[in-house]
C-alpha cells in the first residue's frame, strides 16, 4: 500500500511542477483566474486591421498636388502617401478633392485617389475639369468659329517610386523619388479642330504626353525651432499648362522647390515655387497669326504665355485621417487671362 501512496504522490509533484512552469509570466495572485481566461481568450481571438496604419513618425503628405500625387499644391515632395509599414504590402489609401478659381470665372475641380504599395511605389489617378469662362467668346470673336466647349478635362496616371529613403546609411540625406506620370487631354483635339487658326501653328502637336519627374524631400528637426520640410525637384515635360492647352514639339526641363514650416504637429504653412517654360514653339508663320515674339499671345491674345507660379497655403491635420487645406496661386497667364491669382482649397483623406 506505501509503495501506492509514493507513486501517487510522485504523479501529484509532477503535474504540478509542469502546471507551474506553465503559468509562468501568467497574471499575478491578485488577478482572479476568470480574468486571466478573459485576457487569454482576447490574445487569441486578436485580429490584424485589414489597413496600415501609419507608424508613429512617418512624414505626412498633407496634399495631393492638382495633378494627383503627395506633396503642394503643384509642387509634390519625395514622400509617398501614406506607405504605411514597411512589412505591409497596402498602406491607406487616399482621396482628394480640390477646388481652384481665379480670374474672371476660370475654375479648376479636380479629384485624387493615390495608393502605395510594398512602401516603395505610389500610384495616383486625377481627373480634373477647368472651366474656360469668356475664353470660347473671345476665340469666336477673334477668328469666327465656335468651339461649342466651355471646359477642358485632364486625367493624369500617375506612378512614383522611392529610390532612397531619408537619412539612409547613417547619413543626413534626403529621401529621393523618381515618377512617370502620362497626362491625356480629351476636350483639346476637339477645339483644336474648330479653330480657324489651329494650335499646330504655334507648335501644339498631342493630345497626350508623359512627364518625368526626380524630386528630394528633407525634414530638418532644429529645436526649438518649428519642424520645416524642404523640396527640390526637376520635371521633364512637353505640356503647356499643365497640359490644359495640350502638349507641344519639344521638352523643357524646369525646376520645382516647396517648403512647409510645421509650427505645431497639427498646422503646416507652406510656399511653392514652379518654374514654368512655353511647350509650344514660335514658328516664323506665327507673325502671320497675330502671334508676337516676345510671346504677348496669338490671335489677339486667345493664349497668353506661360508664366512661373507661386502659392502660399495653410493645412490643419485635423486627425491621422483628415486634413483640410487652403491657399492662394499665383498663376500668371491661363489662356486669355493675364496675371491669375486665385484662392484654393482642397480636403484630403486617407481611408
């Protein structure tokens, strides 16, 4: 019977050293076992958020730029928009809307959605319409036709790419980001069309083109001053306007520079400046048209020449979702309206 009583109080000393080992790390005595099954019942039925949610420190693209990509309001930075984790294929996407007006009553309404993926790339699609206001009268006025269009659409299709990340090998660096971006202008063929004095004259040649773009991104910490992000950029393109007006006979390359000045986390202040260079060439017929060589406009000023833009904004991030953001362009010449400066709005949020 001893010999009974021994083996089974080796069994009991058994099991309860390996309940022991088991337990350890296990709430402590003042936690009552119903707690602790709760706690242990939340860990296992835990479920990962389908979204990324930025990481804390993450620069912040407070805009889409008019033609859909983060960053200005035309001037983007080297940051994608919201990558997300580095180990998470999606980050959030994003949606924009933009409203832009100016002189006379020349408008702009445009909308963004952008996503990124594996943290690297960055897709965009915008579509925007700006409205052409007294420009189809004065263009019937000038040459006689009609060109029975009061606005013009632009999509651009945007994809970007970080080739090096901030601050990468130890070193105080940039964060540098290349992107294609393909622009197609339905509305322009049609009115170029009706136009007694075509646009091929003056050396207008698509109703598409594609740009490149290689944009550097610095966030300097210099306490107690405010944060301040600092944006240097090139951009190849063929487009007059953007591409409102159509793509021309020969590239320009132009330089692009943003600063945003973060005062508090949530409030950014911020200037841009574009450079812009005419698309279209001045052919020796163009004298013939109207068309003067220090490019004051064709036909009796229809379109005027380009001009750089400049713009001053305000952003309230009013959550890790929202931002709200104001501004004021300065646009210079947009088709027959000379010196446009303009108030702007947008709101933006990823999802």
């Amino acid at each position: 019977m001893s010999s009974k009583i021994l083996g089974f109080l080796l069994v009991i000393g058994s099991v309860s050293a390996i309940a022991v080992a088991a337990n350890v790390g296990e709430p402590d005595d003042s936690e009552t076992w119903l707690a602790a099954a709760e706690k242990e019942a939340a860990k296992q039925t835990k479920v990962e958020p389908a979204g990324a949610e930025r990481p804390a420190g993450q620069p912040v693209s407070v805009r889409h730029t008019i033609e859909g990509v983060g960053g200005g309001w035309f001037v983007p930075n080297a940051y994608l928009v919201n990558p997300g984790p580095k180990d998470k294929i999606f980050g959030l996407p994003a949606a924009s809307a933009t409203f832009i007006g100016w002189a006379g009553s020349k408008n702009l309404l445009g909308f963004a959605v952008s996503e990124t993926f594996f943290g690297r790339l960055e897709f965009s699609y915008s579509a925007s319409r700006m409205y052409l206001d007294d420009l189809p009268r004065v263009i019937r006025k000038t040459v006689g036709n009609r060109i029975r269009q009061s606005e013009v659409c632009l999509h651009n299709f945007n994809l970007r790419g970080l080739l090096l990340e901030e601050d990468s090998f130890g070193l105080p660096l940039p964060a540098l980001t290349a992107g294609l971006h393909f622009k197609y202008n339905p509305s322009i063929e049609r009115i170029n069309g009706r136009l007694g004095i075509p646009l091929d004259a003056i050396g207008y040649e698509r109703s598409n083109g594609l740009e490149l773009t290689l944009t550097a991104t610095k966030t300097v910490h210099l306490k107690p001053l405010p944060r301040v992000v600092a944006t240097v950029g090139m951009r190849n393109s063929d487009a007059s306007n953007l591409g409102y007006m159509g793509f021309g006979d020969h590239r320009n390359t132009t330089v692009e520079v943003g600063v945003e000045v973060y005062p508090v986390d949530w409030l950014v202040v911020s200037y841009e400046f574009r450079r812009k260079e005419r698309a279209f060439s001045a052919p020796p017929v163009s004298r013939m048209l109207g068309y003067e060589g220090n490019w004051h406009g064709l036909g009796g000023g229809m379109l005027l020449g380009e001009e750089n833009w400049h713009a001053l904004g305000v952003g309230l991030l009013l959550n890790d979702h929202l931002s709200l953001n104001v501004g004021v362009l300065f646009l210079g010449n947009i088709g027959n309206t000379k010196d446009a400066v303009t108030p702007s709005f947008q709101v933006k949020y990823e999802f």
